[in-house]
C-alpha cells in the first residue's frame, strides 16, 4: 500500500430493534474482559471509564437471554468479571462476521478505494 492509498478500517456495528448495538466497542471489551478476568481493569486498557463498561456490560447482559458478563463485588476474597459460554458465542460470531466482510468483501472494498480521491489530491 502506497503513502497516497487510502487506509481503509472495517467498522461492524449491528443494530437490534432491542436497545442493543453490537460494535466494535463492545466486542473488545467482551476480549479484554475476558483475558483480564476484571471490567475494570479491561476498562482501563481501553481508556473508558468503569461506569461507562459496566453500563456496557448491563447493556449486553439485559438484551441477550442469558448474560454474557458474570462479574463478582470486590472484597476480602476480590471480585472479578468472567465472559460466559454465551458472551464468548457472541464474541465468536461477531469476529466471524467480522472476518466475512473483510474477506467476502475484499473485492468490493477494493473498487470502493480506487473512486476514493487520493490523499496527496485532498
């Protein structure tokens, strides 16, 4: 890729009639919390607040039927944030979807660049 060729990011981001959308926001968060065991510590590498990933967090857990976030109050004993076997399902078909467009569509994101003005003509 030349510097005057365009670089092109692939944002998924779908929309229920339920107040959920599933982006790319709240796929990384589901990954980090995951690998972190912790919303807050998955937040922090994120650079978003705790308050706004928890509310993410509720968000996720009230649309889908089952949660996709078991989380536990610190403490004594510590607390602690675990993805469930349907928020690793989630996270799974949105990176699978993910990589379909990137794939399937490769060929209609190459035409969409080349109309794309150059960026030294800008």
């Amino acid at each position: 890729m030349s510097a005057s060729t365009p670089r092109l990011r692939i944002k998924l981001r779908l929309e229920y009639d339920s107040p959920l959308i599933l982006g790319p926001g709240k796929a990384e968060l589901l990954a980090r919390i995951g690998r972190l065991g912790s919303i807050s510590a998955a937040a922090r590498e994120m650079g978003m607040s705790y308050k706004r990933a928890w509310t993410l967090v509720e968000e996720m857990n009230t649309a889908f039927a089952d949660p996709v976030i078991d989380s536990a109050r610190g403490g004594a004993g510590g607390g602690g944030a675990r993805v469930t076997p349907t928020g690793q399902e989630v996270l799974r078909h949105y990176r699978a979807l993910e990589t379909l467009l990137r794939e399937a569509g490769a060929e209609n994101l190459r035409a969409l660049n080349a109309l794309l003005r150059p960026e030294s003509a800008a």
